[in-house]
C-alpha cells in the first residue's frame, strides 16, 4: 500500500512486548505518549512500501515518501473527545478550534510563549518556526488518545498548508480535520 496525503488512516497495534514489562504497564507508558512517538513513526514506514524513516533519529525529518510526501516530520497529539465539547469552558467547537496542536521544533515549546522573543540563535521564535516549516514538504499528524487500547489515527498534510493555518507553531484540531478528503482503515 502507498501513503497519500490528505487520507485519515485509522490503525490499531495488535500486541505489544517489551522484555519483562507487563503488557498493562506497557501499554499505560504508550498511552501517555512521550515513548509512542518514535515508535509509531516506525510502525507507520513500515505499514508503507513507499515509506522509510531516516537512517538515525534526531533533528532531521522523521519520515520519507520518496515519490509523494516528500520529507515528514511527525508529531503526536491528542484528539479531544466529544464529550469534553458538552461541558466547560469554552464550550463546542471552540475547544477543537483553539490552536493547541503544537507543530514545531520541541525546543521552542517553552520559548513559544515569549512572542518575539529572542532565542540562543539570536533569531526571533517567529523566524525559527518560519525556518523549520522549511525543512518539511509534509507534516504527520498523529492521535494518540486511543493509545490506551492501542489505536491510533494520522494524516498527512502539506506542510504549506500548515504554514497557512498555524498561530505560533500552533494549529488545532480542525484545522487537521479539515484536510481529511477520505478515511481508511488498515
């Protein structure tokens, strides 16, 4: 199968093992999403016979799709459930709205906070989110709020779409739903 974008792909993990770690402690680490990200992204390649992962991990791309996406970068989130839209503040759709998606380099998470400001670089946030949109043809969007029962869905999108619709390296959810052309299960 090959990787399109813009194709909400919903996929579940049929058993996870990691030495002697039971599987119900396994899966709680997972479900939290700071472990899963890196391993999804591999899990991801090879579902694809278009689609690898870099030679090694770190400040390059996280995905390749030689003759469709391009270069990927990944990034993990979680969707809010419906129910979370009935009750609190704001309410409705508002909350799927609100850009808390967060989509750019993981150093910046706390600078991102400070508009304008000036980082170690000497370059403005503004300027190092614009830079590292650059270094992408796509981004990987994927939900890990079904970890716990390992499921998760992604999409990819290009990346000057995001570019289009992000606030400080921010989009929200919506923003992701709204380039969902078709869902497929695999």
């Amino acid at each position: 199968m090959k990787l399109e974008k813009n194709v909400l792909y919903n996929s579940q993990i049929n058993d996870v093992a990691f030495g002697l770690i039971p599987r119900d402690h396994l899966v709680k680490i997972l479900a939290n999403g700071r472990q899963c990200g890196v391993l999804l992204e591999y899990h991801i390649a090879e579902m694809f016979e278009d689609t690898d992962t870099p030679e090694k991990q770190g400040a390059s791309y996280d995905l390749i799709n030689p003759e469709g996406a391009g270069t990927i970068q990944a990034k993990t989130f979680k969707m809010l459930p419906d129910e979370t839209f009935k009750r609190g503040k704001p309410k409705g759709l508002k909350k799927r709205d609100s850009k808390r998606v967060f989509t750019t380099k993981s150093t910046l998470w706390d600078q991102n906070k400070e508009k304008g400001a000036s980082t170690r670089t000497g370059k403005s946030v503004e300027k190092i989110i614009e830079d590292y949109f650059e270094e992408y043809d796509c981004f990987m969007y994927i939900d890990i709020s079904q970890m716990n029962e390992l499921k998760f869905r992604f999409i990819v999108v290009d990346t000057s779409y995001v570019k289009s619709v992000h606030e400080g390296g921010f989009i929200s959810i919506n923003d992701i739903l709204n380039k969902v052309e078709k869902e497929v299960t695999v």
